[in-house]
C-alpha cells in the first residue's frame, strides 16, 4: 500500500511538466483566439489610432486590476523589478503598433505578417537562452518569411506598405516579450500589462482626442479592451510554460481567424499577393508546429 502510494506521488511530479506544457498551450491558443480579434475592434469605429489605444488601454487597465485582485496578487504590480519594467516598455511600443497598423493596411495582412514571429523569437531564444532551434522549425520559419515578403510586395507604392512597417515592428516586439517571459518566468503578467497601457495614455492624449469619441464606440472599445486584457494575460502565462518558438507558433493560431472575421464582418477582401503568401504562411506555421510535447 505504501508503495502504491509512492508510486502514484512520483507519476504526479513526474507528470507536472507535460500538464504544465498542455496548460500553456491553451493558455496561448486562448490569447490567439483573442487577438484575432482586434482587427475587427479597430477597423470598426470612426475613432483614430490613438484615440482606440486610449480606451482600450483605460478599460484593459481596470480589467486586469480587477483581475488581479481577484487573485490576491495585487501587490506584483508594483514589485515587477527590471524584467517586469522592460515587458511593460516593449509591450507599449507593439501595441502602438499593433492598432495603428489595422489604419493602415488590411487585417489579413497584419494577422498574416504576426505570423513570422517564430523565426524571430526562435532566433532571440537561441541569441539569449541558448534554446535550439529544430530544422523542422527554422525551415517553416524561413518559408514563413518568403511569405511575408509576397504580402509586402503587394503593397508597394500604397499607403498599406506604412501598415505593413508597422505590423512587422509589433511582430518582433511581441516575440521579444515571449522571449523575455520566458528568459525571466517569475514576472509577474498583470503588473506588465497595466504599465504598458499606462505608458501610452500620455502619447494618446498629446497626438489624438479620446474625449471627442461617441459614446457608442466607447463601449465598443470597452469590450476590446476586455479581450485584450485577457489576451495579455493568457499569452504571458502561456509563454512561461512552453519554448518561446512554439509560443510565437501558436500564438499565430489568429492568423487564419483574423482574415475570416474581417470577411465575414466588414466584408474586407485581401489583394492576391496576400492570398499568395497567406498561403505560404500557413503551411510554414503546420508544418513548424508539429512538435511532440515534453515527455512525462
């Protein structure tokens, strides 16, 4: 009885790594489906960049202070040391990014263009972490990259290729901040979270005019800022648990969602460069993604 025991305390503990292993998958599979929404959200009110990253940022700021005090974790959020300070700092810069490019160019092309952040992020774990990249991962990565360099060359000569720019600067800072999660696995997400949102009120109100926003869209942006709040937090908790090229991996679950919303939803239809390399994307992002999970 006593060795049954033991055994079964020994298959728990040797089991926790592939439980925590699933756990983040679904965590980020989470902040995927979550994300791939943000396109919808930004495209679909009159108000301009900043005035969304305003909002969004006042209601993603309460969202997740609610959401930690419900955890009892209140006080991680101004204990987030260095690490937490420098995902705060580039958080801010990608998620200004982020929405200005939906203003720019299409949703398929931003969603699609996030979908290189395994190379980056592999590359920046192996550059930190000394994490390996497999051949499987670095040739979907690299056919990834050819991909986006189609979706780009449709949008030469147009105001797009701005959007374009800066859906490619928000890719590398999100991979960066999947990698800095998991180089520093004790930093805390709400703390993180709340900074990079609070960075970017002042620059909200010097370049746009939140307060100039119809109600409407306020609630509109309240609801974005809900799913954003926990898009952060499931991705940040999700990067903790699983190598930082595979969180950029599944994380660009959204790539296929995004498109298919905005079709569906505000009848936006990709040019056939996008169709080209969305393509190619796609296949890079399955055939990089099939990995076995840690063993038990």
């Amino acid at each position: 009885m006593v060795e049954k025991n033991i055994s079964k305390k020994l298959y728990a503990i040797n089991d926790r790594p592939a439980a925590e292993y699933y756990l983040g998958m679904g965590l980020i599979m989470l902040s995927a489906l979550t994300f791939s929404t943000a396109g919808l959200f930004t495209k679909g009110v009159a108000a301009g960049a900043w005035e969304v990253i305003f909002w969004r940022g006042i209601f993603a700021v309460g969202f997740t202070v609610c959401w930690s005090l419900s955890r009892g974790t209140q006080r991680h959020n101004y204990k987030m040391g260095v690490s937490g300070i420098g995902i705060a700092v580039v958080g801010a810069l990608g998620t200004a990014a982020f929405i200005s490019s939906f203003k720019f160019t299409s949703i398929a092309n931003v969603s699609l263009i996030y979908a290189i952040s395994p190379l980056i992020a592999a590359l920046l774990a192996w550059f930190v972490m000394g994490e390996r990249i497999s051949v499987r991962m670095l040739i979907g990565c690299l056919t990834a990259l050819i991909g986006v360099a189609i979706i780009v060359s449709g949008s030469l000569g147009q105001i797009s290729l701005t959007g374009d720019m800066l859906a490619l600067w928000m890719t590398f800072v999100m991979a960066l901040t999947m990698v800095l999660y998991r180089r520093f696995p004790a930093t805390p997400t709400a703390g993180p979270a709340i900074l990079s949102s609070l960075l970017l009120l002042p620059a909200a109100l010097f370049f746009g005019a939140p307060f100039a926003v119809k109600l409407s869209e306020i609630a509109i942006l309240a609801a974005f800022g809900l799913l954003f709040a926990i898009a952060t937090v499931t991705l940040a908790e999700g990067a903790k648990r699983v190598p930082s090229g595979q969180t950029a991996l599944l994380s660009s679950l959204e790539t296929p969602l995004a498109p298919i919303f905005a079709f569906l939803l505000l009848a936006e239809v990709p040019n056939s460069a996008t169709y080209i390399g969305g393509a190619l994307i796609l296949m890079a992002v399955l055939l990089a993604i099939r990995r076995e999970a840690p063993s038990s």
